[in-house]
C-alpha cells in the first residue's frame, strides 16, 4: 500500500483528495491536516510514502514543509507532491529546489492526482502538463546558460537521450517508449546520471539538464 499524508488548509480539498485516493486498492491516507507545522509533526512520526501539501497553509507554508521532509540537507527526505491552484514560476522553481517529487494544480483532476502518488512512490516525478516545459525551461533561467558543475564523469550518449527526455517531462515509462528501452534500463541509466552529476531525483537531472545546455545539444 501506498500511505499518504494529505495537508491542505480547506477541509473539502482534504475530505476530497481522501476519497478520491482511498477508492484505489493501492493507496491508503493515513492522515490529513490543515496547516504546515502539524504536516511536518506528522510526516516525521507516521513516515508515509507520499506527501500531498498545499503551498499556502497556516503556519508553515507548503514550500517549507516541502523543505524540511525532502530538502537537500534532510537525511532520510519523503517523497512530497505539491498540489495548489497558484501556478506560478516562482512556487514552481522554489517546491522543486526544495525537493518535491511533483508539482500539480488542483484542477488537473483525479486521474493525475493518482498517477502523481504513484509516480512518486515509485521514483518518478510528475508535473502538470501544461506547465511541464515552462517549468523545466525556467530552470535554465530563459536562454542563457547558468553554470553548473561538470559530470564527475562523461555521461554516455544513451545517458544523454535519457537525461533530454527526462527534460522534456517524460515519465520513465514514457522514456522506455520513446528510447526502445525496458524500464529497469531507464531506471539503471537515471541512477548513473544522479551519481554523476549529483543529482537527488529525476526533477534535479532535469533542471541540470536545462542549466548546463544539454536540451539544446
């Protein structure tokens, strides 16, 4: 079972997504709450695999809890989905620095909402559609290149035709399609790309892959 702590300050987002995700066999919400600090208590004490946060919330914002379950310096970071009806940039940019695993709109509907926990539990990270390619371009800051740290050694070409199509959004499933690849061989390629360049998900080879040139290549 894929356990899930929801936390949205609206009672009907919550009591919503609750019904929507207990309905799947695969899936069980083991708690929901209605501001950020009682997120972070519950995240930290009842480890679920995946964490729905709403960015504005009383008491700790989402992009802060999303920070202290999954940021760079967590030890043992939880896989965080971030859903809210603001589509901006900058919410965008910061949620994923902070190590969200996927960014959705409330109004993406319940298919993407399912497939987003699977998704995250299962490694992947998944963003809304219609703000994938926007997202992953404003990583490279428009079209000039920001400098980034070189691969502690050269990707191989496969690597490359994987990291490019992580870039433009696909899921490793989708990446196996495009590639003629299996998915244990997606998943072996994106493990020896996060090794190399340092990366901690999927989510960061792309924005490395936009900061350092690579989708232009």
């Amino acid at each position: 079972m894929i356990r899930v702590l929801i936390a949205d300050d609206q009672e009907m987002v919550r009591t919503g997504f609750r019904m929507i995700l207990d309905a799947q066999d695969d899936i069980e919400v083991v708690a929901d709450v209605a501001d950020g600090i009682s997120a972070v208590g519950k995240a930290r004490e009842l480890r679920p695999n995946v964490c729905l946060l709403d960015i504005r919330m009383p008491g700790l914002d989402g992009l802060e809890v999303t920070r202290q379950l999954a940021g760079p310096d967590v030890t043992e970071p939880l896989k965080v989905v971030v859903v809210t009806t603001f589509d901006l940039d900058e919410y965008v940019h910061t949620a994923l620095r902070n190590g969200a695993s996927g960014f959705l709109l409330k109004d993406a509907g319940p298919a993407l909402l399912i497939e987003a926990v699977r998704a995250a539990d299962r490694g992947d990270a998944l963003v809304s559609p219609q703000i994938t390619v926007r997202l992953l371009k404003h990583f490279s800051g428009g079209t000039v290149k920001r400098e980034v740290s070189p691969p502690v050694e050269p990707l191989t070409a496969r690597e490359l035709d994987v990291v490019k199509a992580a870039a433009k959004g696909l899921t490793n499933t989708e990446i196996g399609t495009e590639l003629y690849l299996s998915l244990s061989t997606v998943k072996t390629h994106l493990a020896s790309v996060q090794g190399k360049i340092g990366a901690r998900n999927r989510v960061e080879i792309a924005a490395w892959a936009w900061r350092s040139g690579v989708v232009d290549q």
